[in-house]
C-alpha cells in the first residue's frame, strides 16, 4: 500500500505543468511540494519503506528531480514571498524524503536529514536565482536599448526636420517679399517650401513608424558624407548663404560619417536661425593624423533674423554627448571679429586608407540667392 504513494507526485506533474501557465509557477511547486510532504507523512502512518524496495526508491528519485526543477523554473521566473513559501514549501519536502526509509531516532539523523536536502537544494537554489539575474539583466539590456533608440529618433527630428522646417520658414519670408516685385520667382520659392515640407513629413512618418514598431527594426541607414553635398545645395537654393563645401577622400567610419552629418545640418539650421545676414558658410572636413577633422564658419556672427525662433531643441549639447561618446570633442564659439565657428574632432582610427569614395571635395554655389 505504501509503495503506490511514491508514485503520487509523479501523477500530478502533468497537469501541474499544464497548470503553471494559469497559476504560476511558484504556486505549482508550492503544491507539488506540500503533496511530496503529504506522501511522506503518509509513509511514517502507514509504514516506511525498506532498502529491498527499489521501485520506490527508483520512483522517488524522479520525484526529487521534479521537486528541484520546480525550484529552479519559480526562482527564475517570479521574486516576492510566494516564491519564498514555494522554495521553502518544495525544499522541505526534498530534505524529509529520505525520512521515508528510516525514523528520526534523535540529532544524527535530523543532522543527515539536513546534510541531504542541504546537498541537493542549495544548488538548485542557486541556479534558479542565477538564471533570474541572468532574465532581468537581459531585460534590463532591452529595455536601455529601447530607450537608446527612442532618444536617437529624438535627435533625428531636431537634426532633420528643424532643418526642413527652418528652411521652410526662410523660404516663406522670401516668398512674401518676392510676390510683390517678382511673382515667377516666387512661384518657384513656393515650390521649395512645398519640397522641404514633404521632406519633413517624410522624417516624421518614418519616426512615428519606428516608434510604435516593438524592435525598431528596418531602420534607414544614417546619412552620412556624401549627402552633405544636397544638403549644402537646399541651404543655398533656399536663400540662404552660400555654402563652400569641403570633404575628405578616404573613407572614414560609419558612425563617424553620420555624426559629422549631423554636426554640419546643425550648424547651418543655426546659420538660418540666427545668423540671417550670413553670406557665406565655410565648411571642411579634413582627415588628419587619424582624426577628422571638421570645421563650419559662418561671417554672420551676431545678426538674428527677423522672426527669430522661441526655445530650440537639444542641438549642440547633445551632439557633443554623441561626439564625445566616440572619442572626440566639440567646440563653438566667436571666430574672429564677425564669424562664429562650430569645431569638432573626431578619431578615425580603423577606417580603411588609401580607398577613394565617390564624395570629392568641390566648393557649392547656386546663383540666384536671395537674402533677406
């Protein structure tokens, strides 16, 4: 009759395990350990079992096993005091099992009892919270990834679409003055104003649709150098000042090409803001002794324009973040008596030499600039 209760909690396993979706795991080892005691008891009642019975010996071995692996799967997947009762509950009914075969006649045998539930517990105790820090560590990963990401986005709209819309602004002020003297060239000011907006909806519709994405997955890849030159020839047609465009020719790394992309769309988007009387704005990227090194002057240091914008966005402060996160620096200031200067420098170290890329320096001028 004892021997059919060492198969009672290997019957149970099936559904506790279908169970543990509903109820968790920890209230599942919970009561697969109480029933592991509750069989136990039940062999002290009605007689213990001796060496010569190996079925349920062999039976209880599985049984322990399950027992541990209970502990393990509740001790990573939940924390809080059900979890404690649980390893509590299913550790307890592990250290009595070995009771099953002989009574507790006095201190040796309680201190084997402990030896043998302490032997084979602590070990599954320690996995099971090995495996929940190594869960929250990944989470925690994820989760700072996610943020990461979310900030980067941030920085493309200030970067990409402050840019389209300053422009945008320039170019209607433009336009309201042109429509009184020259309305064909207005017409063809509007044009770019329309252009530069369907530009900024596109930024935004690209950024919504990776935030509401889980993975972010199908990102674009960054601008980098080679887009400085239609970046340079909009400031220009939008009636801004005249841009001089200076570009390496080797190849540098990823990350550095589009941080120094948006260092320049920064600068020029400050040129547009505050510096409207500029008329011309120097900009070179030269690669010297494993550093880039990238300067953007403009001689309209001190003018503002008309309608000056409100507020502003991160800017500066967090593309230096950025700059300096890849080894580099960032400077702006006055440079000279009527420009003022952003510097910044950045390591190259790693980019492969001696190859050409299709970005070539040339100087962008677009005639008919209006400036108002």
């Amino acid at each position: 009759m004892t021997q059919l209760l060492s198969g009672v909690v290997l019957v149970l396993l099936l559904p506790a395990w279908a169970a543990r979706r509903r109820y968790g795991a920890a209230a599942v080892t919970t009561a697969l350990g109480a029933v592991s005691v509750a069989v136990t008891a039940g062999v002290w009642i009605l007689g213990r079992w001796t060496e010569e019975d190996r079925w349920p010996g062999l039976l209880g071995l599985v049984e322990l096993a399950a027992l541990l692996l209970a502990v393990i799967l509740s001790l990573r997947s939940e924390d809080g005091p059900r979890c404690a009762a649980a390893a509590w509950t299913a550790c307890g009914a592990v250290t009595l099992w070995l009771s099953r075969f002989e009574a507790i006649a006095g201190p040796g045998d309680t201190l084997t009892l402990f030896g043998f539930g302490s032997m084979l517990s602590l070990p599954a105790v320690l996995v099971g919270l090995y495996l929940r820090g190594v869960d929250e560590a990944r989470n925690r990963a994820v989760a700072e990834a996610k943020r990461t990401q979310r900030l980067e986005l941030a920085h493309d709209l200030h970067d990409f679409v402050a840019h389209d819309v300053s422009g945008m602004v320039a170019q209607a002020q433009a336009g309201a003055y042109l429509a009184a003297i020259d309305p064909a060239r207005a017409v063809e000011m509007f044009e770019r104003i329309e252009q530069a907006g369907q530009r900024a909806l596109a930024s935004l519709d690209r950024t919504v649709q990776l935030l509401r994405s889980e993975d972010g997955g199908g990102r674009d890849p960054q601008p980098g150098l080679a887009e400085l030159i239609e970046v340079a020839e909009q400031f220009t047609a939008s009636g801004g000042a005249d841009v001089r465009l200076e570009l390496p020719d080797q190849t540098v790394p990823r990350e550095v090409e589009g941080t120094v992309h948006r260092i320049v769309v920064e600068a020029l988007t400050n040129v547009r803001r505050h510096a409207a009387a500029a008329r011309t704005v120097e900009i070179q990227a030269r690669c010297t002794g494993g550093w880039l090194e990238l300067t953007v002057i403009n001689d309209g240091r001190g003018q503002t324009s008309a309608r000056p914008r409100r507020g502003g966005g991160s800017g500066l402060p967090g593309l230096t973040a950025r700059v300096e996160a890849l080894g580099g620096s960032l400077d702006a200031g006055p440079h000279g008596q009527d420009s003022w200067r952003v510097a910044a420098s950045l390591p190259v170290e790693g980019a492969h030499r001696g190859q050409e890329r299709s970005v070539q320096k040339q100087g962008q001028a677009v005639r008919g600039v209006i400036h108002v």
